[in-house]
C-alpha cells in the first residue's frame, strides 16, 4: 500500500497528521480543489465575522462566557503546485487553517525539495487567507453595538520531513498578527498602560517535533507530537505560551481513510488583565475526525470527505473562554 496521504482538514479548520504529503509520482502540474460547506456552533467574545457571517453578538451586557452562535459557512480549499522532471522539487499554492479556535487561514506559496538522505525539507511563505476574518474593535465594550474590524496573519514555515530517512518531522511557524483597528479596553477609560496591556497584535510561534509510526503494511499511521507555543502578543494581558501535546492516526481500507487527531494545549499567561485582575491562563482541547471517500459514485479522480471536530479554549478568565464545534463536508478533484 502507497505511504497515506494525511492532510487532515475539517470543515473550516485543518491539523496536520503528518508533516508533508508524499511528492507526486509524475513531473508536471498536479493538485487538488474542493468545495464544501460546514456548519455547527461558535462560542466566543473576540470573533465577530467570517466571509461576512456572524461568529458573535453584537452587543454584550456582562462580562460572561461568551454565548452560542450557530453558523453555516461555505468551504474552499485547494493544493496546485508543479513538480519539476526531477520529481524531487515541487513548488505550489495552497489554503492553511492555522488555529481550530481562531478560524486564522493562510495562503501558502511554497517551494519543496526531498533530499536523498537527509530528508524532505519545504519553505513556505505565509500570506493572508482569502476568506475575509473580522474580530471586534474594542471587545469590551457595553450597553451598546460593537464595531469589527479585520484580523490577518502572515508569516512563514519550515518543515522538515523524514530527517535523515526516519520517521522524525520538524515544523517551525511563526506568524505576525494584525488587526486593522485595534481598540481593546478604548471603552472603558483604562490609562495608556492598562489599554496597552490588553492588544491583541503580535508575533505567534509554534515549534513542533513529531514522529510517523507506520503499521500494518503502511496501511494505519500513528504520529505523537510535542510543541511549544510562545503567543507573543504586544498586550502581555494576552501572551501567552506554553506547549501542546498531541497524537494522529489515519487508516487507509483501500476504499476509504480515516483520519483523526487529537491535541492538549497548556497556556500561561504573561501579566494580569486590567479588567479581571486575573492571568489568562487556559487548558485548550481538540477532537478532529474526518472520512474521506475517492472515486465516489465511480467518478475517477473526484473524491468526497465529511468531518467533525471541536475545540475548546477553557480559560481561567470566563470571558476569554471559547469554543468551536463543527461539521462539514466536501467534494473535490485531483489533477
């Protein structure tokens, strides 16, 4: 059985069960594109829109946990890329989820190359998502309706796959955070100090070592994970960092793959929220599990995939807590 193609991507959200995809067996032009839909419940303070559909309310009156908004969102994702004659350097375009919790995307444009011995090793350029993410100017605010602004990322990747011909992967990311119109605490007369600590702006890094346990002939891939975190956000109200812990496991029976992960993510905060008086401390928990089906209904090079995860942001502060339960599903061509 061919080594599995593990790229786990759920509704809006994606995790990764392996470092890099395989390379295509033949040079020239290859990739995929899918279409989809999700639907399902965010719970959130912070997020305000996605693709102009409503992630929260547009007014609070209490600082509380936040409420249950239900959503139903439409889904693009797509890999194009070229493989040179060599067919060990590959360069491509593509869609990243980078955070469950967040909906962050990424347009990825990368260059790859597998190495005989030392492995497969790919950079990639990070550039805002197409799909338009808004989170609320001044989150805190009472009594009255909220403006959104835009939130996007960008930044870059290494990955390095198979060092050295094992089982052992490498991820370094490191993304900029920047919202348009960053107002945190503006409502609530805080000193300059105070406001400065609660901006949601900055540099997010993530550093991740993970090993691919192939059994059962290839056909089951199990892979352990370990990273740290370092949220170093300009409000030290809101930095954060920490690690996570993590397992991955795809099945491929031939006629379908079942990919599934699940993550733990320890988080210390930095200083005291002015507001709270607390430290943004959190315990964050995901579940992801999704079945892909090719050839569907006897059509060549179509495939099809449902899924369902969740993800939960349990935050010593009720207010920063969050949470995210979806499922989608897809269909899509290979070329």
């Amino acid at each position: 059985m061919k080594k599995l193609a593990l790229s786990l991507a759920v509704s809006a959200m994606a995790m990764s069960a392996s470092a890099m995809d395989p390379l295509p067996k033949e040079a020239g032009f290859s990739g995929f594109l899918a279409v989809g839909a999700a639907g399902g419940s965010v719970e959130s303070n912070f997020l305000a829109k996605i693709l102009s559909i409503d992630l929260g309310n547009n007014d609070i009156y209490v600082y509380d946990s936040p409420d249950q908004t239900d959503i139903i969102i439409p889904s693009f994702n797509y890999n194009l890329g070229y493989t040179f004659a060599n067919k060990k350097t590959r360069i491509y375009a593509g869609t990243a989820v980078e955070d469950s919790l967040d909906f962050s995307t990424n347009t990825v444009l990368a260059v790859r190359h597998d190495f005989d011995s030392l492995g497969g090793i790919e950079l990639a350029g990070l550039a805002p998502g197409v799909a338009k993410l808004e989170v609320w100017e001044d989150p805190y605010q009472l009594g009255s309706n909220r403006s959104s602004t835009e939130r996007t990322t960008s930044g870059g990747r290494l990955t390095w796959d198979k060092m050295f011909g094992t089982g052992l992967e490498f991820i370094a990311n490191v993304r900029k955070v920047d919202i348009d119109h960053e107002r945190s605490g503006e409502s609530l007369g805080l000193s300059a100090a105070d406001q400065k600590l609660l901006d949601r702006e900055g540099d997010v890094t993530r550093i991740e070592l993970g090993y691919a346990f192939n059994t059962m002939g290839d056909d089951l891939v199990v892979r352990p994970s370990a990273a740290y975190i370092d949220r170093d956000l300009d409000g030290k109200a809101m930095a954060q960092d920490g690690y996570e812990l993590g397992v991955s496991f795809a099945y491929d029976a031939g006629n379908y793959t079942w990919l599934n992960r699940a993550a733990y993510q320890r988080l210390d905060g930095d200083k005291a929220n002015p507001i709270f008086n607390e430290v943004n401390d959190a315990n964050v928990y995901v579940l992801a599990s999704e079945l892909r089906i090719p050839d569907p209904f006897g059509w060549e090079k179509w495939f099809t995939t449902v899924g369902v995860s969740w993800a939960e942001n349990q935050a010593d502060i009720d207010f920063n807590k969050s949470s995210v339960a979806m499922f989608s599903a897809h269909i899509g061509r290979s070329f």
